[in-house]
C-alpha cells in the first residue's frame, strides 16, 4: 500500500494562520440568511466593548446572505448593496473593501462565505423568504465551481477578507431530479456527495475540488495570514483527508439550539482527537450559547456547550446577536480560564478517559504540563463521578491539585476524587500532579503531534456511537437519522478504534494509540531520544492467525522493526533510538485480505527524553 511508505515529513495542513483554533464571531446560527451590515457592525463593535475581542475573538464572518448575483458574462461576484451599503460602487461592480477596512480598523478580521458547487445550500434548503442570489440562472451560480481562482483572488486580493468559509451543498443538492433543477430554477450539478451513501460519494473528486481552493488559497495569501474553513458535514470521508488541506473542518451536519443536537455535534468531534493538530482542527460547528436551550434561562447549558467546545480545541465562534447578550453570557464567552484551555499552545485535543451515554471525562494535555478536565454530566439526574489519577496518567501515590475554572476553588486529592456533578453540568479543572510516566510522554497525551497519515480503513464506515437526536429540519417523520458521517472504526487515543479498552494478552493497556493495521502515524519527535512501546494485534481483533509487521522510521529511514506478530503469538516490545529526529513515523503493515478485523495496538508507545 502505497500510504504506509514513510513521508519523512509531516503531511498534515500546515498553511494558513489557524496554529490554535479560531475565535470570533459569525452571523448564521445569529441571523440565518437575514444578515446585513448593520447588524455585523453592532456584534463586532460589541466584541471590543464587552472585552470579548481582548479575550481572542477575532473574526468577524459572514456566512450565507451576502450575495446579489454573479455578473455576466466576466463572473464577477456582485454584492447585495442593500444589506451591505458601504459596498455600493460608482459602476455597479461593487466591493467589500470598505467593510473589510472598517473591521480592520477596529482591529479585527473578517470572512466571507461561499460553496464549492455552482449553488448554494439556501438555494436548496432555505426558505421562500431567505435572502438568495438574484437575476437568471447563471447570474444565481454564486458558488466557487468554474470560479475558484477569479473569486478566492477577489474575496483576499482585492476585497481583504481573512477567512473563508467553503460549504458543499452545489455538489450534493442539485443533481438533475432535485427540486430546483426540475422546476428550472438551476443547472443540474451531477452530485459528488450523497449524505447516505458513501460508496455513492465521489471522494476523491470532492477531495480535488477542495484542494484546488487550498492552493488559490496560497496563491492569493503570500503572507499565510488566512483561514480555509472546510463544510462538508463529515461526508466525503472528510475525516481522513481535510487535515491536508484545511484548516478546520466541520464533523457533523448542522448544528441547532438543542441539547441533545449539540450532543450529536459533540460526538462527532470528541472520537477524533487524534485527527486534529494545530493547523488542522476538528469543527463541531459554531456555538449556540444565548439561544433555545443555551439560553439566559439555561446558563448551565451554556456552559456545558462552551466548556465543550472549548475543549476539544473546536473553532469558538460566537452565534448570537450580541446585542441581546446579558452581562452573565458575555463573561461566559469571555470567560478567560476556559478560552485558555482552547488557545493552549501545544493544540492536544482533550481525550476522553471516561465514556457512557451519562457522564464523560475529557483530559487535555497542556503546554505547561497540567492537563486540563472536564467532567461531563449529558443526562438528567445527578451523578457521583470519580476521577481517578490513572485518568489523569498521573502519580496515584502522590497529591494532585485541582483548580476549578469555574469558581477559582482549589482542592487536592490522592488517587481519587469523588465529586457530584449536576444534570448537564460540566465541571472544568486544572490538574497538576507527578506524572505517571517520568521522563517522557504518551503519545496518546499528545495527539496534536500525532497525525493519522493512514488509518487503515478501506471502507469507511459512520459512527454508530455519535448521540441521535430529532432533527428539527424532518422532525419525527421518517424513521429518525442515524448520523453516516464516515469515520468509524478510525485511530483513537488509549482505546480501540472501536472504541473498546487496549488489550494485548488479557491485560488492559491504559495508554496507547489504537489503530487498523495497514496504517501510518506521524509524529513530531520534539527532542525526544527513544521511542518505545509493547505492540501487538489488540484482543479484540477476529482472526488470532493474522500477522502484522510494526516498524518505526525517523525522518523516513527504518529504525526499529518486530518480526510478524500475532494474536495467537502475543505482543512484542519494540524501541528504536530517534535522538535528532524531526519526524518518527509508525506503521503497522498487515498482508491480511482483512485488514478492518484487525486492530492493533501501539501499546504504552512513548517518547523519552
Ligand atoms: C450549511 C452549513 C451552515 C450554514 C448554512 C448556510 O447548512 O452547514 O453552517 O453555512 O449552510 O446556508
């Protein structure tokens, strides 16, 4: 297999200006196609007085609503001059550079919105009253297809916007028996993606598509100051490919006011930390803090969204009208301590340590060395949680100390700490303790440095673990959506990629990276001397006969290597010396016809100082 031949370099996105993820603020889960400029300018102005841009939010989006039409026949994009006046021009070509100038000047930044396809998901989905393009058939393809260097150079070389927001729906929703398309509204865009079936999607050809945006991108941004945010929804097998070419990408359809939709969001991103790195972050879709059940009456809730959020290292991009926000919902958002845990440095992605459908424990490993937790309630009855040193990979004999970023109290334990958490409350700490490891570090700590260049899967499969709510857009008709967003069965820290607990020879590894066979990791070496680790075919697997080789190469050469291992034959220790190293690369290579019965396990797979 041609993916597990060693890179020698590290081959996830490094472009753009995304080293930790986004803040700001965007206009959609606020106003829906109703945006104009006065309504952006209030937000944005609200950002500097409240305090929020101090605290890091910088971005100033536009989402779907901007447009007026394409003009023929040069294709220039034409903006809608009533809800953005400033952008009124003397011959009608119109240009966003006085918005653009006046965000700048306020010391902020500012994206635009777009689509792969010709057309756009308000052209598909929106209401009768949403604000969509005008004119004839083609002056109404405001999307990127045919476009994508004359409009990425418009919107960053001529217009100044900062970020770009690139969605999927012209190449999912307008094939020739969709609605618009039969009614004569638009041209027929044979669809790339089918949301339920991924055989159906073309990946690779979407996969191109959004690539070549990457390199207009580049092209058009010579001082790497911008953001390609990726919208595919986690179809496409976005998963396995948006980290080399964006620098967030969504995991999830859209997200609503709901509980319980947040929580289908949530899953979405909370079992792929180790497909996240600085540069190429995971987007569980924009904040609903201040609106349904996010409310000023549901400030728990809200805290739990943003604590989330914040987390899992998601953009925080604020989706609400900042003029209605109570004092109380602007402190949450500019709650520094929590905003903290998201903009660490070092870009690890929390890990969850604990899962069950009622309460989860996430831990992120910090810059600093604390690791950053919370603890997560999703149900409706309190529940005694027990965090426990193991959790923390941290000294059980030692005291550990915890700082709540809620309320600043302190408290310490040995071992465990037991602590009662409040229907769909969060509790969010700082821990600092002695390391269990001494001298070195978990790869599964680090899953920032870890890129996943090849997963091992080859039918890519959705997630039967992410939470199913009622979708407010069908509501209960139908059978009720099983989320297909492929990605089952991927890499995960300290689990299997089933989701199950390390297991090599009937003993749980409690650190490791769970992976496929006929897989490739990356990881940055940051100094470290030695790798090692105790690797085998995972307890789990189905077959005991097959054999997989694991090899370890830094900066592309091989180091260290095991003769076939087994199931039947057990585990086996594997160390290489990596001193001087830029890049160590594991694979796990498998001759199996099999390959997705065959988790295996880089069990205790450290690096030492
Ligand atoms: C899609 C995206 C949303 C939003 C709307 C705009 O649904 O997923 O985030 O941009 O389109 O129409």
């Amino acid at each position: 297999m041609e993916g597990l031949e060693p890179a020698g370099r590290w081959t996830a996105n490094e472009r753009g200006d995304a080293a930790l993820p986004p803040m700001g603020w965007n206009t959609w889960n606020a106003f829906f196609y109703d945006i104009d400029e006065e309504k952006v300018l209030a937000s944005a102005q609200i950002m500097l007085d409240s305090g929020l841009a101090e605290a890091g939010y910088r971005y100033v989006n536009l989402d779907e609503g901007w447009w007026s039409h394409r003009r023929q026949p040069d294709g220039r994009m034409i903006v809608n001059t009533e809800r953005f006046p400033s952008a009124a021009t003397a011959d009608g070509a119109t240009s966003f550079k006085p918005f653009t100038n006046h965000i700048h000047a306020m010391g902020l930044k500012t994206g635009i919105y777009t689509d792969i396809g010709r057309n756009t998901c308000g052209q598909a989905y929106g209401p009768d009253d949403a604000n969509l393009p005008q004119g004839s058939i083609r002056e109404r393809e405001v999307g990127l297809y045919g476009h994508i260097e004359q409009d990425v150079a418009l919107f960053f070389e001529e217009w100044g916007f900062d970020y770009i927001k690139v969605d999927g729906c012209g190449i999912r929703a307008f094939g020739e028996d969709s609605e618009g398309v039969e009614a004569g509204r638009y041209r027929a865009l044979e669809p790339l993606i089918d949301m339920a079936s991924i055989a159906r999607t073309d990946i690779a050809q979407v996969k191109s598509l959004f690539t070549d945006v990457a390199e207009a991108l580049a092209a058009s941004n010579r001082d790497d100051d911008y953001i390609f945010s990726v919208c595919l929804w986690g179809a496409a097998n976005v998963r396995a490919w948006a980290k080399e070419v964006g620098n967030v990408s969504r995991t999830s359809n859209d997200i609503t006011p709901d509980w319980t939709r947040m929580l289908t969001n949530f899953d979405t991103t909370v079992s792929r930390a180790l497909y996240a790195q600085p540069h190429s972050w995971n987007d569980p879709d924009m904040l609903f803090v201040g609106q349904g059940e996010f409310d000023a009456d549901h400030m728990r809730e809200a805290r739990s969204h943003f604590a989330l959020w914040a987390i899992v290292n998601a953009p925080l991009l604020i989706g609400y009208d900042l003029r209605e926000a109570t004092d109380e919902q602007l402190a949450l958002l500019g709650n520094r301590e929590i905003i903290a845990l998201n903009q660490d440095p070092a870009g690890h992605q929390a890990v969850p340590v604990y899962n069950s459908e009622d309460v989860q424990i996430l831990v992120k490993t910090l810059a600093n060395g604390e690791k950053g937790v919370a603890i997560f309630n999703r149900g409706l009855a309190p529940i005694d949680a027990v965090l426990t040193a193991e959790h923390l990979k941290m000294n059980a004999e030692k005291a550990i100390v915890l700082r709540d970023l809620w309320n600043g109290d302190m408290m310490s334990f040995t071992g465990e700490a037991e602590m009662s958490v409040e229907p769909r409350e969060t509790l969010v700490f700082r821990a600092s303790g002695e390391r269990a490891l001494t001298g070195g570090i978990y790869l599964s700590e680090m899953p920032g440095d870890v890129n996943v260049a090849e997963d091992g899967i080859e039918y890519p499969a959705g997630d039967p673990t992410i939470h199913r709510s009622v979708i407010p857009w069908t509501g209960t008709r139908g059978s009720g959506e099983i989320p297909t967003y492929a990605g089952w069965g991927g890499a995960q820290a300290d689990r299997t990629p089933f989701g199950l607990p390390l297991r090599l020879d009937g003993e749980v590894v409690s650190s490791g990276i769970g992976i496929l066979a006929n897989s490739r990791l990356e990881v940055r070496n940051g100094g470290h001397k030695r790798f090692a680790a105790t690797v085998g075919v995972d307890d789990s697997a189905s077959l005991a006969g097959d054999p997989v080789v694991f090899s370890v190469y830094i900066d592309g050469e091989l180091v260290g290597q095991t003769e076939p291992v087994t199931l039947a034959g057990g585990p086996v220790p594997l160390a290489a010396d990596i001193e001087g190293a830029r890049i160590v690369e594991l694979v796990a290579r498998s001759e199996t016809s099999r390959p997705f019965d065959l988790p295996v396990v880089w069990g205790e797979a450290r690096l030492l100082r």
